[in-house]
C-alpha cells in the first residue's frame, strides 16, 4: 500500500483543497463497496484513498506530512495505513459527502398524532386540516443556534473538520479513528453567543396546519406517513416524518367486518311471517327503508350490494349485510297462546322436511 497520499490521489503537491477532493470524489466513487460487492481489492483502495484524503484535508495533518513525510509525526507511514479500517473509511466518506447516511443521523424524529374517524369518513373518504405541534428552526436565529449579533466561530477542537482524528499506540503499531467532534457535532463551528430564543438547540415548538386526505377504506391500525411534515433536527438535516394512525372508528350501529357493513335487527314473529319494512341508518346521511320479504327466516341475510366501504385498494365497494333476528316472546297470554295453537295445527306452521 502506497505511503504517499498525493501518488495516491493522484494529484500534485501543491494541489489546492478543491482539487484534492474532487480526485477523493472520483475514486471514493469508483471503488466504494456498494459499487464493487466482494471485491476486497476494491475495498482496501477504497480505504486508501480514504486515508490520503484524511491526511491532506486537515491543514495541521497535510502541514505535518509536507514536512516530515508522516501525518502522525512518526517516520513510518504504514503504520497510520495500517490502523485505519473499513468502518472509518466509511463513516469519513459519509461525512464529507452525506452519502449513505442513515436516517437517524440526518431526520429529525417523527411526529405521532393518533386519529379518530366516523362511518362516514371511512366509507366514503374524506379531508381533515390536522394540528400539528413540532419542533422547527428557531424563528431568532433561524437554526442556527447562536446569537444574530454574534455569529459562529471555528469549533477549536477539530479546527473546523467537524471530525477528529485519535490516533493510539498499540502493539501493532498507530490505530487511528476518525469520528464526529463531540463539541460542534459535525458542523465545525459554535455559536460566540447562543441565541436567547432557543438557548442553543437550535429549535423552537409550534403549531402547525396541515390539509390531509384519508383515503375510503381504511381501518383500525392504518397509518399515514407524511414525509418531511415531522420534527426538525438539532442538526443539519431534514425534518422527520409525520405518521398519522387511525386509533378507533366509530361505526355507529353498524359492524365492520373487511368492506361489509353488518346491521343486525329483531323483528317479530308475525313480521318475519307477513314481511314488513325497517329503517336502518344510512351509510351517508340520513336513513335507508329496508323491505323484510315474507317468510325470512332467523339469522337470515339481506346482503344490500355494493352499499357498503369503497375498497382501500382497487374499485368498488362491499355490501351492507341486513341479519334478522325474530324476537321470540317469553310470556303469552291465553288468547295469545290459544292463537298460537290453532295456528301450529296449520301445515303452513309445520318446519320443512
């Protein structure tokens, strides 16, 4: 492995900062690892040109290497090659170009809000404004954490890299890591003063709110993911996600069971024997009259097609399923019972073989 960060790069000595990093760009590009799956040849170069990067990126580390062939002030480079690894490569790859950042170092945290629909909404779908309370940028300082009089100043603890180097003396000769400044998080610079809005963090609550459609079909633990309407980070990076979960459903008199409407009603015996008409609650607004056929038997379904839910995905809609119950009577007074006799003697009253 090559001592030389410049021969590495391939740029020339008195190359400047930009033209160093467009040549790390091309080649950290090249032989990243998610381009070259299982290439190790492709990795060890990619950790290579990661380390000369490392080396001529820092003023205080290139001005060492210029002046006495070493980035750590020992004669032999092999050994600041040597303990750099493929995590470090990747984490300074990462944060010098944001690539492959995961999601928690560079979103905010999500916003939760738990949601409450009718029959209505739900079978047809509806629009809702929702209030939104969350963290955004500090109105004062706009983000920034520090006073406006003030301004930022260079972090002194990574000189402004946003990075640190440790470098430890092993048996094995210099381990050296690379991770984000624990003082300035990344960013290279603090506040002089921090702003008297946000005290620092950078963050401020409010409300906000937002037009959102619900979709016809959902249900009890579906949720809806807004992206980007979440809270801010303390930090450089995007905002998180807004989930809005549907908590309960009110269904009225109805039960819900996948996109059929259940309406389970008692009739009496004569009305189960002569037909009649019932009132059920409307899926929109209002009520619906409902025709019992002569004869229906108990536990009978009426199925009103395509009345029901619209479908969450796909077209059409389910049915509302009518079940009637006849009320059988506990107590009979004696006409009532002799009634009952007569009739029973009838073949019409005889069950079916």
């Amino acid at each position: 492995m090559s001592s030389n960060p410049y021969g590495v790069l391939g740029v020339e000595r008195d190359a400047d900062h930009a033209t160093i990093k467009s040549a790390y760009r091309k080649l950290a590009l090249k032989y990243h690892p998610d381009r070259n799956p299982g290439d190790r040849a492709a990795e060890e170069k990619f950790k290579e040109i990661t380390q000369a990067y490392e080396i001529l990126s820092d003023p205080g580390t290139k001005d060492r290497f210029d002046r006495t062939g070493s980035a750590d002030g020992m004669p032999d480079m092999s050994d600041f090659f040597g303990g750099f690894g493929m995590d470090d490569a990747l984490r300074a790859f990462q944060d010098i170009f944001g690539f492959g950042r995961t999601r928690e170092a560079s979103s905010g945290e999500d916003a939760v809000i738990d949601i409450e629909l009718n029959l209505e909404e739900v079978t047809l779908g509806c629009s809702r404004e929702i209030t939104v309370c969350r963290n955004e940028h500090c109105s004062v300082c706009d983000g920034t954490g520090a006073d406006p009089a003030e301004g930022m100043k260079q972090c002194e603890r990574c000189g402004g890299q946003g990075r640190i180097r440790t470098v430890r003396r092993t048996l094995l000769g210099a381990m050296q890591s690379v991770s984000v400044c624990p003082d300035c998080r990344g960013r290279g610079s603090l506040p002089v003063k921090e702003c008297s809005g946000c005290l620092g963090s950078r963050l401020e609550s409010r409300e906000r709110k937002i037009s959102v459609d619900f979709p016809a079909g959902v249900s009890e633990g579906h949720f809806i993911r807004l992206r980007g309407q979440g809270h801010f980070p303390g930090n450089d990076g995007h905002p998180g996600d807004l989930i809005l979960r549907i908590m309960n459903i009110d269904y009225g008199e109805y039960q819900r069971v996948d996109y059929d409407l259940i309406y389970r009603t008692r009739i009496s015996f004569p009305d189960a024997a002569l037909g009649t008409e019932i009132i059920i609650p409307a899926v929109e607004e209002g009520t619906m009259n409902i025709t019992i056929p002569p004869g229906v038997q108990p536990g009978e379904r009426l199925v009103l097609k395509r009345k029901g839910i619209r479908k969450l995905k796909g077209f059409g809609r389910g049915n509302i399923v009518v079940i009637a119950d006849v009320y059988i009577p506990e107590k009979l007074s004696r006409k009532e019972k002799k009634v009952l006799k007569e009739l029973g003697e009838s073949e019409h009253f005889l069950p079916s073989s």
